[in-house]
C-alpha cells in the first residue's frame, strides 16, 4: 500500500470501500447495467453533461436510478433513500470520509464515482467531482476523473503482459487501475497529495494492490526500472505557472513533455517500453519532429511520436479555459487568456500540436519515427503500438544484415487493400492514382507504382523469396539482371510497407 499516506480522511474513505463495493455490486452500478438501465440515447445525454434525459429515467430505475442520480448528476437527496441505496455503507462514516456531504437535510455526493471498463471489467474510480452537471470552479489540487485524454491513453497503452509497470502522475489512478489487469506490479506516483489519498481509495474499491508514492516528476522511482512506464503528465502547453496540478507542470511552453520524453528511457528496463500523452508547441521556422527528436538521448531508444491533432493558440487557450469551468467571456479568464496568448506570440508559437509517444528500450543508436495521424480511425493504438515495435526490430535486423530480407517470404495483411483511381480524361477514364492502405489499425497509406503491385501481389506465405521476386521483377522489365539501384529501392519501398504493416515478413 502507499509510502505516503495522505490525511486521517483518506485512511477513512480507504476503510469505507469494502461497503462500498458491496453497495455498488449489489445495486448494478456498473459499465454495463448503466448504458442498459438508461437506454443509448439518455447514456448519450450524460455524456454531453445534458442532466434533465438522464433524471427522468433515473427516476425509475429504483436504487441504482438513485446512485445515478447522487453520483453522476450531483443531485442532493432524501438520506432515507441514499442509506437504502448505498447499505451496506453507514451514511455518517461516508460523510466523515468525504464521499458525501451533509445539504441541510438531504446528502449529496462529495466526490466522483463512476464505473469504467477499459477491458478487463467494470472498475469503480474516484476523483474529485467535475463542472459537468453543476457550475463550480476547480480548486488548485483538483484530482480530475476519467476524461477524454485519460480515456485516450488507456486506448492506447500496449496490454500485453509485463512484470512491472509505473504510472507516472497517476492522478485518481485511472492508468494505474488499468495496469493491473496486465502487470505483475504496478506503481503509480504523483505530487499531489490528494490525487493519492484518491488513488488509494480507488485501488481498495477494486481490490487492487497498488504501490503509491508521493514526489516530484521521476524523484520518487529514482534507480528503479520498470517493464512499461504509462504517464498522463501535466503537459498543458503554456506560461510557467501552477494553476491545477493535474494540467500544469510551472514549466514554459512543452517543457513537461520535453522533461518526460527525455528522462522516461532512463526508467526502462532491457526491452521495456513507454506509452505517453504529449504536447509539443509549433514555431515559426522550425519542424515539430526535429523538436520533438531532440528530446530523445543519442542512443538506447526506438521513439515513435504520433501527432493527432494540432489546434492554433486562441483555441488551445479557450479550451482549457473552460477546463478549469471558467467562462471565456467573464473578465477574470479574459485577463489570464491575454497572458496565455501574450506567451504564445513572445515563443513564436503557431500552434500546438498534441498526441501519443512510444519509447521502446534498446541496445543501439536511437530511431525516431514521428508523423501525422490527423485522420480518423476507430481501432485503438495500444496493439498497433506494439506490433510496430516488433517490425521496427525486424527493419533493424535487415539494415544489419540485407541478406535477412532477401531470403525471407513476405505476406500481404488481411487489411490491406489496392485502391486506384481514376478520373475522366480525353481518352476517358485515365489512373490518376494508386495506393496501398490499411483497412484497421491506423489506415495507412502508400501510394505505388505498377512494379510495386507487382511485388506485392507475389507476396505469399508459400510463395518466392524476396531475391526471386525481384529478379522476376527484373525480367519483365527487360533486364536480365538486378542492378544495385533496382535492388536498394525494392528493398526500400519493402521496408516502408513493413513498418506500417501493410506486409509481414514470415
């Protein structure tokens, strides 16, 4: 259990959980009974922070109808109906605990709890409570709950299983709770004191033995090594200032992203691998992968840097204003905005961009593959991610040794598709385009040439090696031999299909 314990109160709210579990278990407040009891378009309506759908059914949903209406919508509520929905939980020791609070003669909710399954089950999470269903200003230690960039990187953590696992900034433990369904040992740190105590009490909710350590950025796990690091760090791009520990890091600009990128190898044990939120800023003049890559050492990492979106300042500034619950239009958030965008101007910055990074631990010179993937898909990049890493291994294996490739039989993956097209032309319809891409995953795209679908379309696993396709390439182009430069770009247009996982080698 944790190094630090937070107050006397989380220590409370730890030994409520047992209760609390058996309440939530017993009424159905969980991942699947929720959506089923509301109904898709009222479980819609939640999540646009619309409470009025959701109080009407709720209404008729019984006990569970009254946790909805107490846990998620922030209601204040008779206590004859809150003790019969949370029992076997005694009301007194649940306010004492801070889980709920005293409205004259009604209760309310003093925290957030919600149910989540992110893939192992339906798992119970605390946090501090949002501006989502009621106005309020969130305080300076304010402990967010399952958001969307929480809910990203859990889609896009790798889950195979490992030994060790860190959750760096673990916030209310969202990351960490997710790590237990996959390592062996899962540690989860962060600053803020109260982030812990709600840590703690998420893990006892879940019946998860977690190790919690209060400190500083990596101060805490220094000279350890973990199997998988995870981190949701304050990386909201900006002046150098605190105003809510889970957003800001009092470093200018992308400094908490440059600061995590940079020192996230040295806690990776041989072959261990990161997954990573991240935000870089966009200068006038300068590439954001060449930023981005100067974080990383010189040596010891494979990076892959995806770039999801990139948002121009007055939006980046607005969004997080209504973050925190301010209103853009009120005076106090019109002053910190000319501040923010005052920064922004004195840095150059045109835009900030935002996304996921993956380190993965290796003995050699360091590899950074960082692009855009701005477009639109559904499959989660948690097992991309992993896939990529083992074809990132192969590729260096084949630089080493061409002969690797030469003699292996490539496949074709199941996903992958031709695509041409065509436009109308004077002599009717002319090719103006072909490509390669991928129907999951991230969908990449190759466009080729005719001796590209060529190459490809022998591709099978009972099928030529490489070195016998490409001289079969060469004869029907007329030669009777490979030439160098034939060879070096097959073998190029080969590796570029196999690090986006259009082809495999077998």
């Amino acid at each position: 259990m944790p190094t630090n314990r937070s107050t006397t109160t989380g220590s409370l709210l730890t030994a409520l959980c047992p209760a609390l579990r058996a309440a939530l278990i017993r009424v159905g407040y969980d991942a699947d009974t929720l959506p089923e009891v509301l109904g898709a378009d009222v479980h819609a309506a939640l999540g646009r922070s619309e409470p009025v759908p959701v109080r009407r059914a709720a209404r008729a949903a019984g006990e569970l109808g009254t946790l909805i209406r107490l846990l998620l919508l922030g209601d204040a509520l008779p206590e004859h109906a809150v003790a019969a929905a949370l029992a076997p939980v005694d009301l007194d020791q649940a306010v004492a605990a801070g889980l709920l609070e005293r409205d004259g003669d009604e209760l309310r909710a003093a925290l957030d709890l919600r149910p989540l399954d992110s893939g192992s089950g339906t798992r119970w999470i605390l946090s501090d409570l949002d501006d989502s269903m009621r106005r309020r200003m969130l305080t300076a230690d304010h402990v967010l709950g399952v958001g969307h960039a929480s809910l990203s990187l859990l889609q896009a953590t790798p889950t195979r299983p490992v030994g060790s696992v860190l959750d760096l900034g673990t916030g209310c433990g969202v990351q960490a709770v997710h790590a237990a369904s996959y390592a062996g040992r899962v540690t989860a740190t962060d600053v803020n004191r109260r982030a812990l105590w709600l840590a703690e009490a998420t893990a006892a909710l879940n019946e998860l033995d977690l190790e919690l350590v209060e400190g500083s950025w990596f101060e805490p796990v220094a000279g350890r090594r973990f199997d998988q690091v995870v981190a949701n760090p304050p990386f909201v791009v900006g002046p150098a200032r605190v105003e809510h520990t889970y957003r800001d890091s009092g470093l200018a600009l992308d400094g908490a992203s440059e600061l995590v990128i940079s020192q996230a190898p040295g806690l990776l044990a041989p072959g261990g691998t990161a997954a990573m939120l991240a935000a870089w800023v966009h200068q006038d003049g300068e590439d954001w992968r060449q930023r981005v890559s100067s974080w990383l050492p010189s040596h010891g990492v494979d990076a892959w840097v995806v770039q999801r979106d990139v948002a121009d300042p007055a939006l980046y500034v607005g969004t997080w204003l209504r973050d925190a619950g301010l209103d853009p239009r009120d005076p106090q958030a019109q002053q910190r905005a000319e501040q923010w965008l005052d920064a922004f101007t004195t840095a150059d910055v045109e835009g900030i961009g935002f996304g996921f990074v993956y380190l993965r631990a290796i003995d050699g010179p360091t590899e950074l593959l960082a692009e855009d993937l701005t477009h639109g898909f559904d499959d989660p990049l948690g097992a991309e991610a992993s896939k990529y890493f083992e074809r990132s291994a192969w590729l260096r294996a084949v630089a080493a040794d061409n002969d690797l490739a030469w003699s292996a039989r490539f496949t074709v993956d199941p996903a992958t598709a031709l695509e041409r097209v065509y436009l109308p032309g004077p002599q009717g319809w002319a090719q103006r385009v072909a490509r390669l891409h991928r129907g999951d995953g991230p969908r990449w795209q190759h466009e080729v040439d005719e001796t590209t679908i060529s190459l490809v379309a022998g591709m099978r696993p009972d099928g030529l090696p490489l070195h016998e396709l490409i001289e079969l390439l060469a004869i029907a182009h007329g030669s009777d031999t490979v030439t160098p430069e034939f060879a070096a770009d097959a073998l190029g247009v080969v590796a570029g299909l196999v690090r986006h996982g259009l082809i495999l080698p077998g």
